[in-house]
C-alpha cells in the first residue's frame, strides 16, 4: 500500500435488512491523515457504514476497501491492530481494574504494555487504573475507551460520539490527541451530535438521512452549494445606515447584517468605508446550520415525493447540540 493509497474506499456500497434500506449507494474515499465528520439523525445509517467498515456485517451490494482489501476477507485480519474503534455505548468487563481492560485490549493489538501506562495517564485515569470498572462514572469509562481506541497508534479511527459524558478539559485533551494523530498520517471518522466542538477539527463532512448521503465536501464546499448567508454584526448599524443605505437591505436585527456568502466581502469593505464603524464580527454559516439546512431539504425531497406542498407542512429541524 503507498502513500498516496485511499486508508478507505465505499464504492456504491449498500446495506439492507429485508426490507430496509439502512445504507444507499454510499460513495466515500478517506484518505491518510484526513478527518471526517459522520452525520446524520439516529437512524440514518452511521453505526451501519461503521459496521461494514470494521468488517462487522457485510455490505448487500458495492465495494468496501480498508487499507485496500475487502475487510470481511482473511487478509484483513492483518490490518485490525491498525484501527481504533469507540462504539457509542462503551461496555467493558466490570469486574476488571481499568488497568486489566487496556492490558487486555493491549495484548490483543500487541502492544507494549508501557503504552497502557501512558494513555492512562493521558486521560487522565492513573489515580483510578487499580479500581473496578464498575466504580467508575460515565465520564471515567468513556475516557477508558478512548485510552482503548488509541492504542497502537491507529491508522484509522472510528469514533462513534467520543466526547459525551467528557467534561471540557477532558473534550480539549480528546482533541489535541485526534490532531496529533492526523499530524502522524492517521484516518480519522468522527461521528457527533456536538457540531459547535468538531469543526475545527474535521477536513470534510458527511451528511446522512435514511440511509443516504444527502452532502460531503469541506465546510467552505458545503456552504456554497447551499448558499446560506453569513451574519455580521455591527454596533451602532443604524448609524452607519444613516450613511450608506446600501446597507439597509441585508439589516435582519437591530445591530446584524445576513448577506450572501458571495457577496459578504463587498458588503465588508461598505462598513469599512465608514468612520463610524466601532467593530465588526463576521460569521459564516455554522456546521449546525449546513447539518439543519440539508436535512431540510430531505424532508421537502420526501414531501414533494409523497405529493405534498412543502408549503403547507411544518418543517421542524432536528434536534442537535449547539
């Protein structure tokens, strides 16, 4: 495998069970040291690519290619000390120490067991390494499967909402270590309902809905395809107004501008023009916004499907962390 070989290819991969269709034509190449933010409601398909990837379930129909072979196949037995993997509810053998759970994953990977010692460390679990995992909160779990999930030093990560019950210093060492991974080649898929907290981290994004990829590019990439418009905030904006009222159409709020994303910077250099302007904060469409915003164009491709006028229904975006 070279360097410039995808860590992972789905090629038109599907999944159905009887008559569901969890996962549609699914077309993804990851390649090394990159991150992808996985989302989608619960439901849309994210734990089933996950699960064809690892080499859990096969796929019904199209291609899966981990480290370039068929994951189900003998060959990849090979290559499974070279993935990390955090499912979303992390169990482990309560009768354990932590330090016997990451021993044990550890002789599993073959890894030396002075990385246990340092990941324990790393996340913060030494004082607690000789006590039983069921004595353990939530928080102190998730760090243990995390500590689990690196070991090895992955190649590819597959990380199924790793910061829930993290408090924030634990959230910010999580993701120095995400970065310092990527920094080092490795493949990361991050899937989480905390957007505000994934994208500065993430390179791409893609978006699930029943079993469909609704988008996937960078944030920059998303946000002109859906043409959502930045926000800037001025002080005092009625008095630049007052000047130059030019302005006047993007006003949305007392002190706030929503301008198209095209047109943002010519909007900028008016406010810069004027004497008056005190400050200016500019914001582009958030990761929340771009999640809300094709999902809401799934539910209108279904109504108009199912012949409806998106009109006269209600569209509720989905609940999500902001």
């Amino acid at each position: 495998m070279t360097a410039e070989t995808p860590i992972l290819t789905l090629s038109e991969t599907s999944k159905k069970y009887q008559q569901l269709t969890a996962l549609h034509t699914i077309n993804l190449t990851l390649n090394p040291g990159e991150v992808l933010g996985l989302f989608g409601h619960n439901g849309a398909g994210k734990t089933t690519m996950m699960k064809i990837i690892l080499g859990v379930t096969p796929a019904s129909s199209g291609q899966a290619r981990v480290f370039g072979v068929d994951p189900l196949s003998q060959q990849a037995w090979l290559s499974r000390r070279k993935i990390g993997y955090l499912p979303e509810n992390v169990s482990f053998y309560e009768q354990l120490t932590g330090l016997e759970v990451l021993t044990y994953f550890a002789r599993l990977k073959r890894v030396a067991k002075q990385e246990v010692y340092e990941l324990l460390e790393q996340v913060g679990l030494t004082h607690a390494q000789n006590r039983q995992v069921k004595q353990y909160s939530k928080g102190m779990r998730q760090r243990l499967g995390l500590a689990q999930a690196f070991l090895g030093n992955p190649k590819l990560l597959l990380l199924d909402e790793p910061t829930v019950g993290l408090d924030p210093i634990a959230t910010q060492d999580f993701y120095q270590r995400v970065d310092q991974l990527k920094a080092n080649g490795a493949s990361v898929i991050l899937c989480s309902h905390v957007l505000p907290g994934v994208k500065q981290h993430i390179d791409r994004a893609l978006i699930l809905a029943k079993g469909q990829q609704k988008a996937i590019g960078s944030l920059d990439h998303l946000r002109k395809q859906a043409n959502l418009p930045a926000t800037i905030n001025v002080p005092h904006l009625s008095r630049l107004i007052e000047k130059d009222s030019r302005l006047l159409q993007w006003q949305t709020g007392t002190d706030q501008l929503q301008v198209p994303e095209k047109q943002k910077l010519e909007v900028i250099r008016q406010l810069l023009s004027c004497n008056e302007l005190t400050d200016i904060n500019v914001e582009s469409a958030s990761l929340t916004q771009l999640y809300q915003y094709y999902l809401k164009q799934d539910k209108i491709t279904t109504q108009h499907d199912a012949g409806l006028n998106p009109t006269e229904c209600i569209l509720s975006s989905p609940e999500i962390t902001s």
